[in-house]
C-alpha cells in the first residue's frame, strides 16, 4: 500500500505546503511594531502576538474537531486561505482596533492550519517513521518561519510594507494550491455541517495526549520568556541586532531536528524527551546568567537543540497514544498545552523582569524550573512502567 512507503510524493508536497504557510505569516511579523506605531499604538506591542496566539488557541477544540470529521486538507485550507485574504486586508487598515481585529482573525491560521499538518504526516508514514516524519515536516516549517521574516522586511525595504503584505498573500496561495492537489487520508469523512461547529467539553480534550501535553506546556513556557525578554537581553549585552539569538537558535534547532525524529523512532520518545528538557534546562542557566555575548549565542545554540529535540518527538508521541478516529483532536490537544504553554511564560517572565536586568536570572531561572518538572515528570513515568513491567514478568 502507498501509505506505507516511507515518504510518498504526498508527504513532500505537504512539507512544500507548509515551507510556504509558515513563511507566509511569519515575514509581516518583523513589520507589524512599525506599523502599529503609525496607527499610534506604540504602547501596545505586545499585543500583537498575544492576540495572535489567543485566538489560535481558542480555535483548535474546532480545528481537531473538524480534521476527525471532515478532512485534514479543507482544515489546512481554510487556516492558509486566512493568510491569503488577510494580506490584501492589511493595507487598508486605519485604526488601532482594526489592526488588532485582524490579529485575531489572523490567528485562527494557524489554529487550523498545522493541526490538520501533523495529523497528516501521522497518516501517511509508518509507525515506525513517524518521529523522524514530524521532524522533517518540521524542518520545512521552520526553515520558513526563518525565510519569511528576513524576506518579508527585504520586501519591505525595496518596495513596501503594502507590497509586503501582499507578497504574503502569494505564498499562501501557493500554499492552497499545493493543498488542494493532495489526496485526503481520513477515511469515511463527513460532510460540513452546523453540528461539527457545536464543541463540548468532550471535543476541547483528548484524554491519551495528556502525557506529551504535560511536557509540551512545561518546556514551552520558555519560549514565552524568550519571545519577550531576549530583545532587551540583547539590548544590555550591546548586541545591536535583537534578531541574532533566534537566527542562531532556529539554525541550531534545524540542524538536530531530523535526527532527534530519528532517534525517538529507535529509543523511544521518552528518552529523547528527558535529553531535550536537559538541554531546556542548561540553555536557559546559560542565558539567564549570561555576562558576554558569547556565553549568551552559547546558550541560544543549547536551547535551540532543546527545541529541535522537543516539538517533533512530542507530536510523534501524541500521534502514538492516540487512537486513529481521534488523532485531529490530540494534535488539537497538545497544540492547545503550547499555545498555554507560551503565553504563561510570556505573562509571567513580563512581570517578573520589570525591566530590570538585574532580574535576567530568576526570570530565565522560571523556564529551567518548569523544564526541570517535565524532566521529573518524564523520569517518574519511566519509573512507574519499569515497576509495572518488573510486576507482569515476576
């Protein structure tokens, strides 16, 4: 059967398809602060990411939902379709609270969108292939969401941000277009109707993604400190380009993606989970007490092996524990726990550092405590299937 193979010609499409998503909504991002500033919104930057991230969230319950009962491809179309409208909707923005309404909006893109991506991947690759799979979509996803930024201000420099936001409207046309070509892994899906839109508590949750969601929201809420705390960190260590650490991070965290998917298929996603909370653990010490610009890009390379360790084993164990008919909604699950996961660890680490330099090490010590709980979290669920096990043979 094609569904065996290990990588078919739909699996290279679907990671073209999202190479072009990721950078589409990824390269209006290093625009958007100016732009908000000449709507007169200096003073709620950081909103634009939080809103973002909100309403993504919110959506997957809909998006998992959907995917179990409908089809991975209309959900992927339909998260890629709001990038594609959304970047001739841009332009004509006047108003703060027009700019921010389409922040929300804009976040269901990717509420929807890699839902329906790694439910996908789950599909269409043997068992025995998938943490390697997820870390190759993987790959294609962050290679764009490291293209689209530096794309979308070269754009922006030459032409404008009107052009900019266009642009982004291309790549995620080619992005459906690609999509709409590929052939439909749910078997016996539904036609759409209003009762797939009626969500309960029973749609927001899958029971058997607690375990990776438990990890995920745990290592993720670093991210949150990262996104909202680095820039200054750059800032105090006279690093004049905030964007260096997570260039250097994001080429570190590809560089060990593949392979991290491939050894969680032969060690288990257990073990390869408790090396990456340990290098959570370690980068985040490296940078918190970082005092020159080297131990700080040293910390950036640790923490991105962290990253390219985490996400693809985490969502090849979720593929694992979850049953077929319900795959979309433990992806939703688990995709649920990061979005948490990142906004806590924004919130928090905000309040914590006060811009105060002073307080950089509590604040990246925050991140190493919650790493260090998913590290223990994972030793004590190894301890309890030894027992089990050793129970069983005697």
């Amino acid at each position: 059967m094609e569904k065996q193979r290990t990588y078919t010609f739909q699996f290279w499409l679907l990671c073209t398809s999202s190479f072009l998503f990721f950078a589409s909504f990824n390269m209006i991002i290093p625009e958007l602060p100016s732009f908000l500033t000449k709507l007169g919104g200096e003073d709620y930057k950081g909103f634009i990411i939080s809103l973002f991230t909100l309403t993504a969230g919110l959506s997957r319950p809909f998006s998992g939902k959907l995917t179990d009962k409908v089809g991975r491809i209309p959900v992927m179309v339909f998260g890629a379709s709001i990038c594609f409208a959304l970047g001739f909707i841009y332009p004509f923005v006047t108003t703060i609270l027009g700019f921010f309404a389409l922040r929300l909006v804009h976040g269901f893109s990717t509420g929807f969108k890699p839902t329906g991506t790694v439910a996908y991947v789950a599909d269409v690759v043997p068992i025995n292939k998938r943490g390697e799979a997820m870390g190759i979509a993987g790959f294609f996803g962050t290679t764009g969401m490291a293209f689209g930024p530096s794309l979308g201000s070269k754009i922006t420099l030459m032409y404008s941000i009107d052009v900019m936001f266009y642009a982004s409207s291309v790549l995620a046309i080619l992005s459906i277009l690609i999509l709409v070509g590929m052939k439909e892994t749910l078997e016996n899906k539904e036609s759409l109707r209003w009762s797939h839109l009626k969500i309960t508590k029973h749609d927001v949750y899958e029971p058997t993604a607690l375990p990776p969601s438990i990890v995920m929201a745990l290592t993720v809420f670093s991210f949150g400190i990262v996104l909202t705390v680095i820039p200054d960190f750059s800032d105090h260590l006279g690093i004049k380009n905030r964007g260096h650490f997570y260039s250097i991070f994001t080429l570190s965290s590809l560089l060990v993606r593949i392979l991290a998917g491939k050894l969680s298929d032969k060690w288990g996603r257990e073990p390869v989970l408790m090396l990456s909370t340990s290098c959570y653990i370690i980068s985040l010490l490296v940078i918190g007490f970082s005092e020159s610009v080297t131990q700080f890009f040293t910390g950036a390379v640790i923490y991105g092996l962290a990253v390219g360790m985490n996400s693809p084993t985490l969502f090849a164990w979720t593929a694992d524990l979850s049953p077929d008919k319900s795959r979309g909604k433990a992806m939703a699950t688990t995709f649920i726990a990061l979005e948490l996961g990142i906004m806590m660890g924004a919130i928090l680490s905000g309040w914590t550092f006060s811009n105060n330099p002073a307080n950089f090490p509590i604040t990246f010590g925050m991140g190493a405590v919650t790493a260090f709980i998913a590290l223990g979290y994972l030793l004590l669920r190894k301890r309890k299937q030894n027992l089990k096990s050793a129970t069983v043979h005697a």
